[in-house]
C-alpha cells in the first residue's frame, strides 16, 4: 500500500515536471519488468531493449496515467502489449528469413542445454511454457510466476476472471499433456 | 498433477533459467535521451507535414489561381473579340452611311451643277443668232458706209442660206429687196 501511495506521489511530481521522479520509479520497477518480459519471451536473458521500450512508452504516457490501477499493473500492461509486438516482428523475421533465423534460434536454445538431467527438464518444462499459444501463456507466467492476483491479472489481460480461470486451466491441461511423459520419468 | 504441483515445476523451472542480464545502471538516462530523440523526430515529422502540407496547399492555390486567371483571361478575350465584332460592324455602317452621304453630296453639287448649265440647243440658238446678226450687222456697213454693194449682197445671202429660219434670215432678205429696188429704181433713173 505504501509502495503504490509512494508510486502514485512519484508519478504526480513526474505530471508536475519532475524527471527524478521518473529516475525512481525506473529504479523500483525495472527489475521486474525485466524479469516479467525474460518470462514472457521464454528467458532469452537479453531484454534490455524491452525493458526501454516499456519505459519509453511510460515516460510518453506517465502525464495521461490517472491512478485507476496500480503503476506496476499499467507497466506489466505495457510489458506485455510491448513482448506481443516483439514476437510478432521476430514471426516477419522468421518468415522472411527463415533458415537462418531457425539455425540462429536453434543454436541459442542448444546454448542454453545443460548436460545435468534436472537442468534438461527444467528446460523442456520452459519450452513446454514457450510453446503454448500466447492467450496462455500470459495468464501461466503472470499468476504462477509474477505470483499476481487473479484480480490484478485479469485486469492486465483485459479480460474478465472468468476467462481467465477458463485459460489457465486449458494452460495447465496442455502443459499436464506435454509434461506427463517427462515428469512420469 | 496438481496445480499446486505444476505452479512449483514451473517456479522451479523459471529459477534454473537464471534471471535476465542486469539492466544499465543509466536505464533511465538512456529512456529519457529515447524519449527526446522520438519526440524530437515527431516534431521534425509534423514540421514536415506541415510543411508538405502548406507547400501543397501553396501549389493548389496558385494551380487555383492560375486557372482563375486563365478563365478570367479567356473571358475578357471573348469579351474583346466580341466588343472588336461590334466595333467592326460600327464601322462599317458608319462607313456605309459617310459613303452614301458623299455620294448624296456628290449627286447634289451634280444636280446644281447641271442646273446651272443652260439648255445647249438655246445657247446654239443664241449663238446663230448672234452670229446672223453680226452678218447682218456688218452687211449694213458696208452697204450703207462702205459702199460694198456686192459684198453686202453676198453677206445678205449668206446669213439666208446659213440661218433661214432666223429673223436675221428675214431682214436680210428685205434688205436684198430693198437693194434690188434700190438697183432697179436707179436703172429706171439713169434710163430716164
């Protein structure tokens, strides 16, 4: 509570002219939009670029922010229309050059193997997590792994709880499904 | 497998990945220098636009303009043209008119001048006249003054046969007569 009253004093000193306020709020939120957007976008690790292009768009939006929601649920809004954009240009990418992008892609996944088994499962758990469509894995990585409330994620997904339930759900039948084999092991 | 149980495999797996590369220390720095940048090229942009704008709206107008001038040029020709028509057409009926009054003057001072010529055959009549008279005239000269009998004879006769119908032509034939008599008197005297 003290946090969002805090974010909300930063975000009007930043409405008033303030910068610094801006330099604080980057300070307190930036480790979990990067961690949020590694998730979103199957922990490539790199996201800095991401990370700035959510804080390019806040600090345009900052002064049209009235409040309604909690700054870090606005910024993980922006966090996940940003990661949809960034999967949507690496999709042209792929089908424009998609040879060269499926070596490069291949080779960086096979970067990431290890030759420890529990670190081979844990990365098929995450390809499993990579492969859903993306209406479910939004919902898995913000309620299992940011630990968001049903409330709060519904909210940055724009849709209704209900829904919600429904997707994550279906997420975990699809993850069961994929994971049965592996875990049976 | 449990929610519960997918939730910790999940976290489990998302902990074994490591975290993302740690951010720049100047992230903020970076966004703000970004944001200028952006807003910098939207300004740029929208200068531009207005300019492309303002230049189109430039060409329009003077496209409008010289059109307008175009028609309006093309309008006052045809007036001019028309205005040439009936000043031509003017002209000519006011040549036409000048003509015909010329020609009317011209016929009047003919007119007056014919009337102030004298009818020929009289002037021809006035002249034999004359002329029979001068005959006649010089006829009694030389018959009363001169003594030239003969030749006033002869100019009796003359004025006779040029001008009979002349009343010279009769007082030269009662001077003829009257000479005769005179002749045939002074025969009857010297015989006497």
């Amino acid at each position: 509570m003290t946090k969002t009253l805090d974010y909300e004093f930063l975000v009007e000193k930043f409405s008033r002219g303030d910068e610094t306020a801006f330099d604080r709020i980057v300070e307190g939120c930036s480790a979990d939009i990067a961690v949020l957007a590694n998730r979103l976008l199957g922990w490539p690790g790199d996201v800095e670029d991401i990370v700035q292009d959510v804080f390019l768009a806040a600090f345009l939006g900052l002064k049209k922010f009235r409040c309604e929601c909690s700054l870090k649920t606005w910024l993980f809004t922006i966090t996940i229309n940003k990661c949809r954009s960034y999967r949507y240009k690496q999709m042209l990418y792929l089908r424009f050059f998609s040879k060269a992008a499926a070596k490069a892609s291949a080779t960086g996944t096979c970067n990431e193997g290890k030759a420890q088994m529990d670190d081979e499962t844990f990365q098929e758990i995450r390809h499993a997590v990579q492969a859903l469509p993306l209406k479910y894995r939004e919902p898995v990585v913000l309620r299992y792994l940011q630990e968001l409330s049903m409330e709060e994620t519904a909210r940055i997904l724009s849709i209704s709880k209900n829904a919600l339930q429904v997707r994550l759900s279906r997420a975990r039948e699809r993850l069961r499904q994929d994971l049965t084999e592996l875990i049976g092991q | 497998m449990t929610e519960d149980k997918i939730k910790n495999l999940l976290y489990e797996a998302d902990q074994t990945a490591g975290g993302p590369v740690p951010l720049s220390s100047n992230l903020a720095a970076a966004v703000r220098r970004r944001a200028s940048r952006r807003q910098t090229a939207n300004l740029a942009l929208r200068v531009a636009a207005a300019a492309v704008i303002l230049f189109a709206i430039g060409i329009w107008s003077f496209n409008v303009k010289k059109t307008r001038d175009r028609q309006r040029i093309v309008a006052l020709e045809m007036q001019i043209k028309e205005l040439k028509t009936q000043t031509d057409a003017t002209l000519n009926l006011i040549r036409e008119v000048l003509d015909e009054e010329r020609k009317q003057r011209r016929l009047n001072e003919l007119q007056a001048q014919l009337a102030s010529y004298s009818d020929p055959l009289e002037e021809i009549q006035k002249q034999a006249d004359k002329t029979a008279f001068f005959l006649v005239y010089q006829a009694n000269r030389m018959y009363r003054e001169l003594d030239q009998k003969d030749s006033a004879i002869k100019a009796y006769k003359r004025v006779i046969e040029l001008f009979p119908q002349s009343r010279w032509a009769e007082v030269a034939r009662q001077r003829l007569s009257e000479i005769q008599k005179n002749q045939h008197d002074n025969s009857k005297g010297d015989l006497i």
